[in-house]
C-alpha cells in the first residue's frame, strides 16, 4: 500500500476530526454526544499531486463513501466506533471497493475497512486518541510493516486542531487561528446564524485552505462541509503540490452519486431567451389531475442495471402527454434469487428521478449503492428480479410572477420554492434570480417577460479566492445551504415589469401505489411489449442537429446533392481519383456501371461503394459515396486513360406518407406495409421505409444487447444484413429505438433516368 492509500485513508477518516472541532459554552453551541447515537454521512473526497516540471508524475485518486458513526461512551474521554458501509477508492490501477471481491483486490485493506475502526476523542483538548481499526490482528501488522508512516499521516491530520474552545453563534463573528493542523493564521467566520444551524467559513491567509461548515445548534453535530486545501509536498525525493477536495453530506440528503455530480463539466454558455408561446396550464393540469393509476403504472414490470457500482431501479410510464414530472419513490425494495428466495442486498438510496423525455418517454428511477462487505457485486449475480412498492405523486404546474425593483431584492415563497430577484449592483438591468427548493418544486427554464434578455444560468452563488475551480465553487454551494441552490443571470434590453417564472410542483397532488417486479435491463428491453429505455436516430448528424454542444464530433457541412438524379456529377479527387454521391433513397433505386474503360494491371474497373467512418450506433448512412477502383478495390488512381459509365436510375425517389400509425409507436406491424419482402435485408428495409419521431428525424431499429459481452457490444453490421423475416417478433412485429408518429415510404416518380458519365484522367507529369 503506497503513499497515495494512506493519504486517502486519512482523508476518510477526516471526518473524525470535525467533530471535535467546536467546543462552546452554553450560550453558544457545544458539542453533545449521546451514548448510541449514530450519524451517517456520504463522504466525497480527491487529490490531486502534480509534480514539479521535469518530474514525470501526475497523480489523481478520488474516493467516495458511507461513513456511519455510533457513540459509544461520553465524557472526558468521548468514545466512537466508526463504520464504512460503502467505499469506492481509486488509485490509479489500484481500487478498493466493497462490491468487489476481497480475495482479488487489496484484500489487506478490505480485512481493515470491513470491520471498521475506533478512537476516543478527549473532550479537553480536542486530540483524536486511541485510534485503530477493529481488525487487531491485521492492524498490528499494518503498524509493524507502514507504521512510521501511518503515523505521520495521522498526526498530520487526528491531532487538536488547536482552534479556541468557543466562537459566539453571531453573524459576522470572526475568530483568528493561531494553528490549525500545520497551518497558521487561519480565519474562521461566522456566516449564519439560525434556529437549525451555523454556517461557518474557514480560509487561509498564507495558505490556499478554503471551506464551509455547517453544524448542528442543537448537538453540534457536523452537518455538512467541503473543505479545499492546496499545499506543497516534497517527500521521496519528490516536490510538488498536493489538492485535496473534502465533501460531506448527511446520508439523508440524496444528491445522487457524488462522483459524477463532481465529475460532471458545468459548462452553461449565455445565450438570448427567445419568444417561447405560453403553456396552456389549465389543459397541462387538466391532463395530471386525470392520470389514474392504470395510466401511471401500466406496465407490471420495470428493469434495473447496475452502472459500475451504482444500482438504478427504473420504471417507464405509459402516458406520453403529461410534461410535468412527478415525485416517484420506492419502498419495501427486495432481491429474489432464481428459486424464489428472498437474498439479502444492503441498499443505500442516493436519490429518486421523474424524467420527462422527448417523444412521450416518461420514466421514473431510484439510484442505490451498495453497501456491506459481503460481496454484494456477487449477490447481485443471483438475483433474478426486486420487488418493490411504486409510489408516484403527480405534479401540477403553476405561475408565479416578480416585479423587478433596480433598488432592492424582490422575494417569494412558493410551498418549498423560495425565490429571490437580485439586481446586480451598478450593472442596470441586470439581475439575479435565486432559487432554493428542498427538491419537491422546481423551476422550468421557460420564462414570461425574459424576451430578447441574455441568460446565464449558474450553479456556485458564492464568492471565493481566485484560485479556486468552477466545480469547486459548486461543491462550497452545495455545502453552504440545507436546500438545493441555483441561480440564473438575466441580462435584460429594457427594465422588466413582470418577470413570470414557471413551477413544477407536487402540492395537492394524488398519490398512486403499485406492487411492481423489476427485471434486468437485458431481459426487459427483449420483451417487444415494453417500449425501449432511450431514443436512438438513425443518423448521427441528427444529434448533432439537435444537441451541438454535446455532440460536437462531425462539424463537417454536409454536401449538397440535388433531389433529380439527372443533375448529379462527379467529384475529381487530386486529379487522378473520380467520386460520386448520392442520398440514400438515390442509392436505393439507381445503380452505377461502368460501360467502357481499359483494364489496369489486368484488372476491370467499377464504381464501389465506400464509408468515410463506421459509427457504432449505426451501419446505414444518410449518404453513400461511390469510388472508381479497380476490382480488386486496391487501385484508386489512374492515369491517361478514359472511361465511361453511366448512372440508371428507376426514377425520381419521394417519400409518401402511409396512413398507417401503430398504436404502440416502438412497434411496427409489417403486415401493414403494402408489398412487403420480409426476405430483404434490415437495411433494404430501413431505406425503404423511414420511421418518423415528433421532431421528424427518423428512428433507428431497436438492436439488443448481447448480455453476456461486458462491454454491452451489440453486433450492428450483422444485425443490418440479417434477413428482415429474422428479426421480427411473432413474424410481424418490427421494434424501433424510439416511438415513431408517422411513417414514409419511398417511392419513385417520373420516368427512369440513364445519366452518361464520361471521365478523363490525365497522364502523369
């Protein structure tokens, strides 16, 4: 175990010093321990050590936890047990998780983390005492082997901070640190003050160490924090900078996985609200007080999948006209083995989701980890399915309208939702909109009276040094308040009279129940009855259409080619290599012949069809490019010679709309389609017929998983030229990625077309 693993078991147990941190008089807060009590905490923590240059070493490890603590016995000498039911470590290559097995991974640390750990805290002088894991035996040799330096890492970070024994509960007390750790001169402030907590920043003069703590006023308890500290590191004949990040949040608090809320990039881009039509509220509210519960859970089953470490419990809806997610949650959550048995998985909640998606795909999910150390990875191998009881609570949507005041901030409380206008100081007609929600309500980004205003929603509503990162300005935020904050720029044209901001809520909301079964994700998407779990367009250019901030990958301008056959000419490439295009309906009922060219090097020519790139979500192509080559394929230059071909086509293509709309959008009923060959291939089919969404791209078919390949491969090639009859459900039912509304059909028009192409290549100089 190197250097980094005891770093990052210090950073794990940081926690224990927080609580000593405070010790006030009665007038104050102090901190009050019960025998028994426990306090359970999500803990997010990473460091980072760059080298100095010419040092070829960059090092990165992020670990996140469930750390439970329980009191054992109070007094001078307060005692703790300490409890990790969770842990994902990364270092490196190097990982300790208890999903995984022991015996294959670190099973040294596994023998120590699993049992858990105990210290003493004396109440005097705040010192961490008596520190040791509950495993002697593979602790002792722990000491024996690493403990020098064990032992520097925790006097470094389990000894009295050494901070004053009270700070008056005031807003806009400051306290002056002569020590804290190694560190000097650091300053602690009061920021707020109320019936539930104290809200305290900490911040280095001489060093970057910047952070927020919240603490209970009753017990004194560590409520949440985050806490960033940079410091310089020279040890093993290295130099460098060490960047610890600290996040703590009760286990109450659901905030989904912490690494990937930390990991995720924030980047908004302002940009110009546009003129958006008023929702018709009463027809939208209308539709939610209607739903019943045979319309909220019309399917008898949903699926899970376990994403890396994180279990995700989904469920989709059957109503495709509600737009305002509702609060959906699970209870009674069970694992059923093979045999009907009941298998005892140890589930954490990190959050629950309503998702309204395009195209009517409403669903709804709860994500878990999963806890204990007993190889829950290997449980979750023989489970078959969980049971659960469903509960959703519809929504409604509401107005709330502000009037702007350039001169002060303009508040209102809405059930959960408070909002605040800010107008930004000597910046005219600029103001901040803040949100604090405890997660019930929530606004829409669609605003009334915002018209022509530039926007800029934000994440971090607080200040800090410069030298701190974006996502660590949201980690403080998040910190810095019991509810969720968020805040949004307006930049107006003209001083706004009435700002209306939209609200989705769950008040008076009905609730609904249903014993549900949840399958694996590969045995649910196989069943045609159920609607697939996302949307796929067939061509890739269509997302980047759609979403050109996220797929960004093919900024390329896509060529022109003209809808008439007739007008289509050929491409030279560098003199010596001829082209040509044509649209996929083109494709799909003309044909390129070469009629009259000389041999080269004892081969015929042809015009060959050739892909630029091999998407893996697709195998058919909104355009195909046409090469001459020789016909073995490896000539593609020629000199001094002329050919002639020619380009036939049937006629002119055109879709057609089919009066046919099935009644399941992901299922097509091929007895439907005139004139069907149900011997073609996927891809014939798919070109002969395109499969419309709401937005009018066109859907891809729906290719299962193989669910015994690891990296979920799905054979798409094959998939595309396998005989259409084989891919039908019951010989008639094909499913698609998405729902579709409408369906063309290509057909021909006018009369057919033979284009002569006549191409001289030039001799070499």
């Amino acid at each position: 175990m190197n250097l980094n693993y005891l770093n990052k078991v210090a950073v794990l147990l940081f926690i224990s010093v927080l609580i000593s941190y405070f010790f006030f008089d009665d007038s104050t807060l102090k901190f009050k321990p019960k025998k028994g009590e426990e306090r359970v905490y999500q803990v997010y923590s990473t460091m980072e050590f760059n080298a100095e240059k010419g040092v070829p070493s960059e090092i990165k490890t992020s670990s996140n936890q469930l750390v439970r603590y329980k009191v054992l016995d109070t007094g001078l000498n307060t005692r703790f047990e300490m409890f990790v039911d969770y842990i994902d470590m990364k270092d490196g290559s190097k990982r300790i998780s208890n999903v995984t097995s022991s015996s294959t991974v670190n099973p040294e640390m596994h023998a120590i983390f699993s049992q858990g750990f105990e210290f003493t805290l004396n109440k005097n002088d705040g010192k961490i005492v008596d520190f040791s894991a509950k495993n002697k035996p593979v602790w002792q040799a722990f000491l024996k082997e690493r403990g020098g330096e064990l032992e520097h890492n925790l006097k470094k970070l389990f000894t009295s901070p050494g901070i004053y024994d009270e700070i008056p509960a005031k807003e806009g007390a400051v306290v002056e640190l002569p020590t804290y750790q190694h560190y000097s001169k650091i300053k602690l402030e009061v920021l707020q003050v109320t019936d539930e907590y104290i809200l305290i920043q900490v911040e280095g003069e001489q060093n970057k160490l910047f952070g927020r703590l919240m603490l209970e006023r009753d017990s004194g308890w560590l409520m949440q924090m985050a806490l960033i500290v940079e410091e310089n590191f020279e040890r093993f004949g290295q130099k460098g900078k060490i960047r610890n990040n600290i996040f703590i949040v009760p286990q109450m608090r659901m905030m989904g996985s912490l690494e990937h809320t930390f990991s995720w990039k924030y980047d908004f881009s302002p940009y110009k609200y546009q003129n958006q039509s008023e929702p018709k509220l009463s027809d939208i509210n209308k539709t939610l007080a209607n739903l019943t519960s045979d319309t909220v859970f019309g399917n008898a089953e949903g699926y899970y999948e376990l994403v890396y470490d994180t279990l995700f419990i989904n469920y989709q809806h059957e109503f495709s006209d509600v737009i305002v997610p509702g609060r959906f949650n699970l209870t009674d959550v069970t694992a059923y083995s093979a045999d009907g048995k009941k298998t005892p998985v140890q589930l954490n909640k990190l959050g629950h989701y309503s998702i309204v998606e395009k195209d009517g795909f409403h669903r709804s999910l709860e994500e878990f980890s999963l806890t204990g150390w007993s190889e829950p990875a290997k449980q979750l191998d023989s489970i078959v399915e969980f049971r659960a009881k469903a509960h959703y609570r519809s929504a409604k949507q509401v107005k709330l309208e502000l009037n702007p005041d350039p001169t002060k901030t303009v508040s209102l409380q809405y059930n959960d939702l408070q909002l605040e206008l800010i107008p930004i100081k000597d910046t005219p007609r600029r103001y901040m909109l803040k949100t604090l929600t405890e997660g019930d309500s929530f606004i829409t980004w669609q605003f009334d009276g915002a018209e022509g205003a530039m926007i800029n929603h934000q994440h971090p509503s607080i200040s800090g040094p410069e030298w701190l990162t974006f996502n660590e300005l949201i980690m403080l935020s998040l910190a810095s308040s019991a509810r969720y904050d968020y805040t949004i720029l307006f930049d107006f044209p003209a001083e706004p009279q009435t700002l209306s901001v939209y609200v989705n809520t769950v008040e008076d909301s009905k609730t609904f129940t249903k014993d549900i079964r949840f399958i694996p994700v590969a045995d649910y998407e196989s069943k045609a009855e159920y609607p697939p779990i996302h949307e796929e367009l067939l061509y890739q250019d269509d997302l980047s259409s759609l979403y050109p901030d996220i797929y960004d990958y093919d900024k390329q301008s896509q060529p022109v080619i003209p809808s008439d056959p007739a007008l289509i000419e050929p491409l030279i490439i560098a003199k010596y290599g001829v082209e040509i295009q044509l649209t996929a309906e083109q494709a799909a009922m003309c044909a390129l012949t070469v009629t009259d060219a000389p041999q080269v090097n004892g081969h015929t020519l042809r015009w060959t069809s050739i892909n630029e790139k091999n998407d893996d979500n697709n195998d058919l192509n909104r355009y195909v490019k046409y090469r001459l080559t020789s016909e073995d394929g490896i000539r593609r230059n020629f000199y001094d010679i002329r050919v002639n071909s020619v380009l036939s086509c049937s006629g002119t293509p055109t879709w057609q709309a089919l009066e046919y709309k099935p009644s399941k959008g992901w299922l097509i009923d091929v007895t439907q389609l005139r004139n069907l060959d149900t011997n073609q291939t996927v891809a014939e089919f798919m070109r002969r017929y395109r499969f419309l969404n709401s937005r009018n791209f066109p859907l891809a078919p729906y290719i299962q998983f193989d669910a015994t390949d690891y990296y979920q491969h799905r054979d798409i090639k094959n998939f595309y030229q396998r005989p259409l009859h084989q891919v039908l459900e019951q010989d008639r039912w094909f499913k698609l990625a998405g729902r579709t509304e409408h369906i063309d059909e290509l057909t021909v028009t006018g009369k057919p077309i033979d284009k002569a192409i006549v191409t001289v290549f030039p001799a070499l100089p």
